[in-house]
C-alpha cells in the first residue's frame, strides 16, 4: 500500500470549540484520479487551446482530496505539452491523441486528450465569405462533383511532399468545398479550381494528424457570384490511410530526354525534384550517342555500386561507385555485355542476361565467371533473393518477333535456381509457361519471403496462329499495354492478382519494384502506370507509381494492394520507368 499525509479541514468553528483548530490526519492512499477524463481540444494552425488538470487523492474510506504533489507528464509531445501544475496546451502545428499521467510514489492516473487540428485554406481571390455560405448550405447528393485523385482506400506514407488532390466538376458550378476528416483533422479547403496540391507543410499537418489513421475526403460544389452560394450539390465521399511510418530510401528510375537517350534520375523519398543522377554528361559522350540509353540499371547495395547498360537491351554495362551520391564516379567502363542484371547481397557478383543468356560476373571487374545452366530455352529478367540463396528469371522458348531480344518476347515462365555461393542448381519452376500469358519481371521483397512479378492479359493473346506475335499488339514486356501485378509466395504458391494495385483497364503495369524494409507490416511497390491523376487527368504517359502491400494477407486468400498513388517530384510530360529503389 502506498501514503499520503492528507491535511484536512475538520473544524472551522469558534475559538471555543475544542475543535476549532485544523488537524492533520494520515490516510491511506488507495488511487488516485484526474479529472477531467477525456476531453476534446483544437488548434487552427495558430492560437494554441489549454485546460486545467486536476489529481485527486482517493484514501482507503473513498474520499477524494484534490493534491499537487503528483508530476505530470504527456505521452505525445506533438499534440501538446503540461507543466508542473498540470495545465495542458496544445500544439498550434497539428492535432493528436495524447494520455496525461499523474504520478504519486508510483501511484498513476490518466486522462485522454484528444487535440483536433481544425483549419479553412480559401484558395485564390475567393473572400472569407464562402467559408460561412457553405456552412449553412442544404447541399443535394449528387454523382459530380466526383474526387477521381487520390483513388478510393489508397494507403500513403507520412513523409510524401504533398499529396494532389483531383474531381471532376458539377455543372453550373464554379467554386468547390474539398474537406478531409478523421478524429483529429478538419481541414477545409475552398477554391474555384478542380484541382487543390497541398503544400509540404500542409501534407506534414495532415500526415502527422492522422498517422495509422483513417481520413475520410468529401467533396462539395456550388455557384458563387461573391455573395450568394447556391445549386450546391455533394459528390460521393472518398477516404484514404495515412501509414504510421515514413517510406525510406530514393528511387532511380529512367527517363527519356529523346528518342535516342534516356538518363536515371532519383527521387529522395519526400523530394520536391526529381534529380539527374547518372547522365550522358557523366560517361562522358554526346548528347546523340546511341549509348546513351540507359534504360537498364540494378544496385548493389552491399559495394554502393550502380550497374548502368548502355545502348539498350544487350548493351555493354558499367560498373559506377555511387558510395557519394552527390558525386557518382565510373568504376568500370562496360567490361561486359549484359541486358538486365543483378546483385548477390555479398556485393561479389552480377547475374546478367545477354542474348537469352544467363552470365555470371565479377563485381569487381566484370569479367566472366561462368554462363548459368537454365535449362531449355533462353532466359532474362533476373533477381538475387536477399538471403543470396536463390535467384528467379523468366524462362521463354518464343522470342517476340522471332528475333532473340531480352526485354522482347512470349510465353514466359517463372523459374528459381538455388545458390549455395559457388554453383547455382537446377531450375525449378514457379509459374508455368502458358501460351495465352507472358510471365516477367519477378522480383523479391526485401524481407525474401514474396516475389511480385507481371502479367500479361489474356485478352490481349488471342490469335489464329499460336506460333505467331499476337495481332497490332507488342510483346515487348516494358510497354505491353495489358500488363498486370501479380504476387506469390517464394515458393509459388497463393498465386495472387494484385487487384487493387493494378486498378481498372489496360495502365501499363510494369516493372515492379519494392522499397527498402520497413519496421511495420506495409511493403512499398514501385512500378510505372499511365493511369490518371490529379495533374494529368487524361493519364497515357507512364509515371512511376506505388502501392502499399500488406503480404500477410495473401495467405489468407486477400488482395494484399492497396490503391496505388502516383511519386510526387517527377517529370509529368517524360515517359517514366525502372523505379529501383535505394535505402538511401
């Protein structure tokens, strides 16, 4: 049991009372008590809200007594802050759920505060007005205005550099209500636009009200002539997640500055600009020279290597120290052939694929171990497993065209070949060849225990002739207009259609690659779209865009995607692709 000297007042009588004077009385202490309990506070942005907590000694016979001599203490500083007499303030820079904590001798007590961040944004040259004529306005439900980006339950990391907002108008209207909601947000936004970017600021507010949370998005529309607000009408409501952590890391990806010459860029994740990062002007050749496309590149993270092909699919690589990514330097200037490639986690080799051939090389001066026996057919699209004991490919017997092309062809299979560091075994196949499919792309997540790879539709494969290229469609696997996300096991089993991800129609999918891994149960995919978004309403170019995975999902039967979003700080007008993504 714990004690407490509780002075109480039990006389105030006359001087004459023979109990006249105060007693001191030693109680029990039981517990103790704050009150109030649970309380709802809010900010907007700038004037701060505060309330007095009170402790309550509670003794052995049930009476409460107030006392100070507690310390205070809050569990989230970012909703706000108590001093030593127990007054809370909140934050003015975003809301927040916190539990306040009297403590006595190791005696507790708690109460739960809930800060809300509420705030208007009037866009433009619109008038204050406008905030009070929506208020009280009798909105009819409508089908428009209809919020198109971001899509229906996508999941976003905390730290995107702002996060687009896009809707299709109503007609007769000009001025719109975007607002966004969850048990500690109400913000508002009122513009005459049909299109509202949040600033990174305003994003930071909204991500860190709301983290691991729900946010539901209205969307509302009326005519404004500076006075009078009417025909208001209320669109359909929307709603994403905000996850509770940051999205790490930067991607690489590359993009075409003309017909003839692509260069990487990188995006740290939560960049305002995509930035150049290994260029013509770094291997040191015109702006015309056809080796100058560098479409295909991989990582070595364990030597802070970039692997670069040049002039295309078969191209000769380089070898590129990227340890100081402010300043990559050539290692080794194409000592090799090789179309796609990749890394063993040890940093000792690379795994290319030339001429539907699987070549084993040395990272440190990419000469030729070793050619992989893969089996019958030719081979492309390898990834090294994390843990190094394995890698996958795609296996294919019909070259697209008739013609041997790494990154063009028909029918492929999944297959998976141990390593024990020196030998690689015999192949094993994951998903079967299938004259109406093409399998390709496979890559591991980071964790080893997945492999997402692509899918061509079959609608897309139906022809007379199944020895002959599908009819006014291309089989190239980068660009083919049908592909789709798929995921499996290791093992290659739960076959799964990544529905959400993938989204409705013929976007492009392709070239799926996942972000480092977090300390949560949500992965990152990277992949290129042409889906629409809130810049480029009418979509058809191909951006790089990602989606959370949750991959416990897949063994119970469930599509483990979520909506995908589209990478903010990329070029909107360049065809987008190869997201590689970097831990750092």
């Amino acid at each position: 049991m714990r004690f407490l000297v509780l002075t109480l007042l039990v006389g105030c009588g006359s001087s004459s009372d023979s109990e006249s004077e105060d007693v001191g009385v030693t109680s029990e202490l039981t517990e103790l008590r704050v009150d109030p309990a649970d309380i709802q506070l809010s900010t907007d942005g700038e004037s701060a809200d505060e309330i007095q907590f009170t402790a309550y000694a509670v003794t052995e016979t049930g009476e409460e007594v107030p006392t100070d001599m507690v310390s205070w203490s809050v569990s989230n500083l970012s909703a706000g802050s108590i001093d030593n007499a127990g007054l809370f303030t909140t934050s003015t820079l975003n809301g927040g759920i916190t539990t306040v904590t009297a403590t006595h001798v190791g005696v507790e007590a708690s109460a739960t505060v809930t800060v809300v961040y509420a705030q208007d944004q009037v866009i433009g040259e619109l008038s204050g007005d406008i905030v009070a004529a929506f208020a009280s306005a009798s909105p009819t439900e409508s089908d428009a205005p209809a919020i198109y980006y971001p899509p229906e339950a996508v999941t976003v990391p905390r730290n995107l550099n702002g996060l687009a907002f896009g809707w299709t108008e109503a007609s007769s209207t000009n001025v719109s209500q975007l607002r966004l909601r969850s048990g500690i947000t109400d913000m508002r936004v009122f513009t005459e636009g049909s299109i509202w970017d949040t600033t990174a600021d305003i994003w930071a507010t909204i991500a860190a009200s709301n983290t691991e949370g729900l946010v539901e998005i209205s969307i509302s529309s009326g005519s404004w002539d500076g006075s009078n607000l009417t025909n208001v009408v209320k669109g359909p409501d929307t709603s994403l997640t905000v996850n509770r952590l940051d999205a790490r890391g930067s991607v690489l990806y590359w993009e075409p500055v003309s017909t003839i010459r692509g260069d990487i860029m990188r995006i740290p994740f939560g960049a305002l600009e995509a930035e150049p990062f290994w260029t013509a002007d770094n291997v040191g050749t015109s702006s015309t020279d056809p080796s100058n496309c560098m479409g295909c590149h991989s990582l070595s993270e364990a030597n802070d290597q970039l692997i670069v092909t040049h002039n295309g699919a078969g191209g000769q690589f380089t070898i590129v120290d990227i340890s100081d990514p402010d300043n990559p330097e050539i290692e080794r200037y194409k000592p090799g052939n090789a179309s796609f490639h990749t890394s063993s986690p040890d940093g000792r080799y690379l795994l290319g694929v030339y001429e539907g051939e699987a070549r084993l090389h040395s990272l440190s001066d990419g000469d030729l171990y070793q050619t992989v026996n893969t089996g019958p057919g030719l081979v492309s699209h390898p990834d090294w497993a994390p843990d190094g004991e394995s890698v996958v490919l795609v296996r294919y017997q019909h070259p697209g065209f008739g013609v041997v092309s790494d990154d063009n062809f028909r029918e492929g299979e999944i297959i998976q070949l141990s390593w024990d560091g020196s030998n690689f075994g015999d192949p094993e196949v994951l998903v079967a060849s299938d004259s109406e499919r093409n399998n390709y792309y496979p890559a591991y997540s980071p964790d080893g225990d997945y492999i997402v790879f692509n899918r061509n539709s079959p609608r897309t494969w139906s022809r007379p002739d199944p020895d002959a290229p599908p009819e006014s469609e291309s089989t190239s696997c980068l660009a083919h207009p049908a592909a789709e996300l798929w995921l499996m096991t290791r093992s290659g089993e739960h076959l799964t259609r990544l529905d959400a991800a993938n989204g409705e129609g013929d976007l492009q999918n392709s070239y799926p690659k996942w972000g480092p891994l977090p300390d949560d149960d949500v992965l990152w995919l990277a992949f290129s779209s042409t889906r629409s978004y809130a810049i480029d309403p009418n979509g058809g170019t191909p951006q790089v865009w990602v989606s959370a995975i949750d991959p416990a999902k897949i063994l119970d039967g469930e599509d483990p995607s979520a909506a995908a979003f589209w990478l903010p700080a990329q070029n909107p007008t360049t065809d987008n692709h190869a997201a590689i993504w970097w831990s750092k």
